[in-house]
C-alpha cells in the first residue's frame, strides 16, 4: 500500500488487525459469533473518523462522524461484509440546507446518505477511502452541476486533478475517470452522462487486501490508518466544491 509523501497522521487505536478484514468474510459475515471483532474494527474507524473531523474543523470544515452497524441485521441483509465511517454535514449546517429545500425535499435528510459524505471502509479484501453523492443526495449533485454551469468546469478539473490515485466513478458503469490525469473534455463527457437523482458519483481511492492471511501483514503496519485519513483529508477541497454550503450555494440558482 503506497503512502503519501508527507508523513502519515498517527491512528487512533493503534494498526489494524487481521480480525477487522477476517470477520467480514464471506464465512463469517452472517454469523454473530464474530460481532465483538466488528465492534473492534468499527470503533477503531470511528476514532480515525473523529481525528479526519478534528483536522477538518480546524481547517474551517466542519463535519460530522458516523459508522455503519456490526452486527448482521435486516438493515444490512443479515450480513455485514463492509464497515466504513462516514463524515456528513454536521446539524447546523442541515438545518440550513433544509431551509433552503423546505420541508417536503428535506424529509430525512439527517440520513448519512442523503448527504454528500466521505467515507473510510473496510472489507474483507479491500480498503477505501471514498466521497460519495447518492442519487437521494440529489441537492449536492444539483448544486455540484449548477456551480460548473454557473462557472464552467476548469473549477472543478483543477480540483479532481490534485486527486492522483483517486477515480471518478459513475453509478455501476465500468467506464472510469483516472484524476490527476483529466482532460477538460474528459469531465465535460462525466458530466453529460451524471444526473442527479438518478445516478450515484463516487471519488474513490481503492487498495487490495490479501485475503491469505499469511500475506496480510502489508496491511497491519502502523501507517496504514494514518495513510487512510490523510486520504480523506485530500477529499476535502473536493467536498467544499461540490457539496451544497454558505460558501459554494448554486442550488436554486447561479
């Protein structure tokens, strides 16, 4: 797992360990025998969710820390094969965005996913760091095409390419947008295709995890929690750009 130039952030709760990607295993996912592993891995994401928050806040972005439940439940299928926090828009500023959509487009807008949100996840063979706009996230992607209408893309090219190692996906299409290497008629193309409501846009950044547990060991060292969290810290301009705020507020208009 490469890490970033700088020095990666210490992690809360120490590295991860090799129960946090076995207990979401395909074997084990339905079973809560394994829940007290998932609770683990769960608190030790929320800890590093809480620090991503701590360094947002001081750099004039508040958020707010969530995570996903351990414990199969009908919820989840009855089976948990992914942990991951989420940092959404914290109270203050949902109760501004619901006055601005009224009430009946801001029905439960307190849901992580009808926010523009960041993610860090586990899964059995993987890890990620993610933003992600849902298609009931609608108003975020709104705003996010009415400020590139407003002010053309080059604002948001510039933002996507200091994301080298992130992708710009679309919904479930196989097609991808590699940053750090886009073209102004690369992202006019994305956004011909987006439409809010209708299709999920996910920033992401993806790194394997050996499911042999022999080979695992590259994913257990001290760094890699630091090396996820600064991650997310990069998605913060992106954030700022897109999701709907006092700063960046195109929605009903621009």
């Amino acid at each position: 797992m490469p890490a970033p130039k700088d020095e990666p952030t210490a992690a809360p709760l120490g590295p991860f360990e090799p129960w946090d990607f076995e207990a979401l295993s395909d074997a084990r996912s339905r079973s809560a025998e394994y829940n007290d592993h998932r609770l683990r891995a769960r608190r030790r994401l929320l800890a590093m969710a809480k620090e991503v928050a701590k360094r947002a806040k001081a750099a004039g972005l508040p958020l707010e820390p969530r995570t996903s439940i351990h414990n199969p439940h009908q919820f989840n299928g009855n089976r948990v094969s992914r942990l991951w926090a989420y940092l959404v828009r914290p109270k203050a500023a949902k109760t501004k965005l619901k006055r601005v959509l009224g009430a009946d487009l801001a029905k439960d807008l307190d849901q992580a996913y009808k926010n523009l949100y960041l993610c860090m996840a586990l899964e059995h063979g993987a890890l990620e760091v993610s933003l992600r706009i849902h298609p009931d996230a609608w108003y975020d992607g709104q705003n996010l095409l009415r400020r590139v209408k407003a002010e053309g893309p080059e604002g948001w090219l510039q933002v996507l390419n200091t994301l080298d190692g992130f992708r710009l996906g679309l919904a479930d299409w196989k097609g991808e947008w590699r940053c750090g290497e886009l073209s102004l008629e690369r992202v006019e193309d994305y956004l011909r295709h987006y439409t809010p409501g209708e299709h999920q846009l996910v920033l992401e950044r993806r790194w394997p995890v050996p499911t042999d547990p022999a080979a695992r060991e590259t994913v257990l060292t001290e760094e890699v929690p630091g090396i996820l969290m600064d991650e997310v810290l990069r998605l913060v301009p992106a954030y700022r750009y897109m999701a709907w705020s006092d700063e960046s507020d195109f929605l009903f208009g621009g």
